[in-house]
C-alpha cells in the first residue's frame, strides 16, 4: 500500500484558454482553510514548466495535490521537476500516477475484477484487430490507453456483435480522430460486458455506475457516475481492491452488470479525476484532510 503523506496543500492545474471546472474546488478548499496555488497548464504543455508555477513559492517544503487537467506521464513528470526544484513535493509521484493511468499497468492487478482486455503499443488499426480476436468475437469496447471516447458511443467506443474487420478499423479511426494529440500510447480493446443500463444520455446508455475515491489505500467517497437519485451501496468490500494499486489517491468507477454482480470498469489518478454530480468537493477534501 502506498506510504506517501496525504498533502497539505492543492495545486490546481489551470488553462486560461478553457472554461475552468475547477474554481469550485478552490472554494471549497480555501473554505476548509487548505492553501491553494495555481499551474498554469498552457505554460506547461508549451514546454516552460518553470512559468507554469509562477505563484507558487519559490521555497519551501509543500506537499501538494496536483487537481486539473489529465495529463500524460511525461507532462506530469515535467510538472514534478519544477515542484522539486522550489523545494515541494507532489504528492503522488509521477511513477505512482501512471501506475493508475494507464490501463496496461493496472490491469495485471486487477483482471480477475474487470473486462477481458488486450492493447498495442501505437495506432495501428490493423494490429488492434489482430489484438481484438484474441479475445473472441465483438461486441468490445475501444479506447486509447487513458481514454474512450464515449461522448461518440456508437463511433468512436462501441464495436457491435455483427461488426467487420472494416468497422473496426473504421471506429478506430474516429476514435483518433476524437482523441487527436491527446491520443495515448495505443488501442485498448475490453470484452463488452453486460451492464445494467439504468438511464440514456444523448450519447448513448448510461449505466449504474459509481465513482470510488481512495486515498492511502481507504475508500474515502462514493457518489453514482451519472446525476441518478439512487441509493449509494456499501462498497468497503472493494478496499482490498483499492491496496492493489501503488497510489496515494486514485479512482475507481464499478458498474452493476446485468446479473446483480459488480465489475470495474476504470481506474485513474485521483488528481484528473472528475467529480460525481453528487460528491461535494468539501466532503472530499474533508476526508483526505482528516486521514493526515
């Protein structure tokens, strides 16, 4: 289980060219009396990670939540340099923020737990296929190494039963073309699982699907994925599942299947996580504050 101190401080991940998401979690933490500084994320991925943290202080010895925008694993290591080099320290490292970001590096730990999944190293459609047939016929689920694009459900992420090597490829390629450079390291192809549908968005189904926090390896929030009116279950049987992950802080989103039964579907870091519509970021903070 990871030993890494729970941080003291948040550094929000900014983008000035963007709508910011994360304004409300400042407030909630200055309400909670937590300090806040900002990374400006436009600096970073434009290759002065120095600039991006231009307010924060040039000495020190902060733990810091890194909360904002996904990043890849080498940004995120370029934002762990200049951390360093004013004398803080993230709180979760960039080796223990790819061990959840990543699908090939989680799903060793927790295949017993999730779909069926197999993965290329780069965007080779014709390879993703041959991927693919080890798993048996569609229906699969595509996304890249991070990412689906379920916003475009039956484009993009969604390989039906009667599909051809032609619409497979084809899917992958809008699934590229939707990722563009943010596109990560290569095709993941998952089994399809029978998950209980439980309400439809405009991109297609939405099933009942929660989002777990952990943080130290405890289940410390639980709020359904969709803004459904449901009963929160009891899900501490699922923290032994949260040690099996080499991070501080990360999630995992768990769907009921059409049986009763319960899968995970995702893991991420717990930084570029979004919030459930039901999950006060107060209640969060709350919970990573008092597990110092």
């Amino acid at each position: 289980m990871p030993t890494s101190p729970v941080a003291k401080a948040i550094l929000f991940g900014r983008n000035p060219h963007q709508p910011d998401p994360f304004d409300v979690e400042a407030d909630a933490a200055e309400a909670l009396g937590v300090d806040t500084y900002q990374a400006d994320l436009s600096a970073l991925l434009s290759g002065n990670a120095a600039r991006a943290l231009t307010g924060v202080p040039e000495r020190g010895h902060l733990r810091l939540l890194y909360r904002g925008w996904m990043l890849t694993e080498e940004e995120y290591g370029e934002l762990d340099e200049a951390v360093r080099a004013l004398g803080h320290r993230l709180m979760t490292a960039p080796e223990q923020y790819a061990a959840a970001h990543y699908l090939p590096h989680w799903y060793p730990r927790l295949a017993g737990y999730t779909a069926r999944s197999v993965w290329t190293e780069g965007p080779d459609a014709a390879e993703a296929w041959r991927a693919a047939r080890k798993l048996g016929p569609p229906p699969y689920i595509l996304k890249d190494h991070v990412k689906s694009a379920k916003e475009r459900w039956a484009e993009a992420c969604f390989v039906p039963a009667d599909a051809t090597r032609e619409d497979f490829e084809r899917i992958c390629q809008n699934l590229l073309d939707e990722r563009g450079d943010r596109f990560e390291r290569g095709f993941v192809v998952r089994r399809y699982l029978p998950l209980k549908v439980y309400g439809r968005t405009p991109a297609g189904p939405a099933h009942l699907e929660f989002r777990l926090f952990f943080a130290q390896g405890r289940l410390v929030a639980a709020e359904p994925y969709h803004e459904f009116d449901v009963e929160v279950p009891d899900f501490s049987a699922f923290e032994p599942l949260g040690r099996r992950i080499p991070s501080p802080f990360f999630t995992l989103d768990v769907a009921m299947l059409e049986d009763g039964g319960w899968a995970v579907v995702e893991v991420n870091d717990g930084g570029v996580s979004g919030l459930p519509p039901g999950l006060d970021p107060r209640d969060l903070f709350a919970a990573l504050l008092e597990l110092r």
